[in-house]
C-alpha cells in the first residue's frame, strides 16, 4: 500500500537546531512535516523551507503554514 501524503505543514522551529538539507550551516527556523502512515518531520532554514513548499505544492499537495500563539 503506498504511504500518500497529500499535506505539508510547516511549523515555527522553537528550539536550538541546524537545518537537515546536506552541508547547510543555517539555523533551522521551519518545522516541515507530512502525514500519512508514517509521520516525517524535517528541520528547515527559511530559504530550504521555501525551496519545499514551492517543490511539493507543484506536485499537488496542500502547504499549511501553522502559526503557534505565545
């Protein structure tokens, strides 16, 4: 059965954390996380976040930006 993500939501990062893309030093300022079976969550500065959204919302899925309240 293929896990379909059909959603990408992406949270504020709210702790100390490097972006995941290979060889990124900077810090990453976006959770990005998809559903389906299997939950992903990947830490993003705001320009590999950007790249991300933009890459899976040509591939049809909804991009959900989440704002936390303090």
């Amino acid at each position: 059965m293929a896990d379909e993500t059909k959603t990408i939501e992406l949270w504020p990062c709210r702790y100390d954390a490097r972006c995941n893309v290979m060889n990124c030093k900077a810090k990453a300022t976006t959770l990005a996380r998809s559903g389906g079976r299997r939950m992903k969550q990947y830490e993003l500065c705001s320009v590999h976040a950007d790249q991300v959204a933009q890459r899976e919302k040509l591939k049809g899925r909804e991009i959900v930006r989440r704002e936390v309240g303090r």
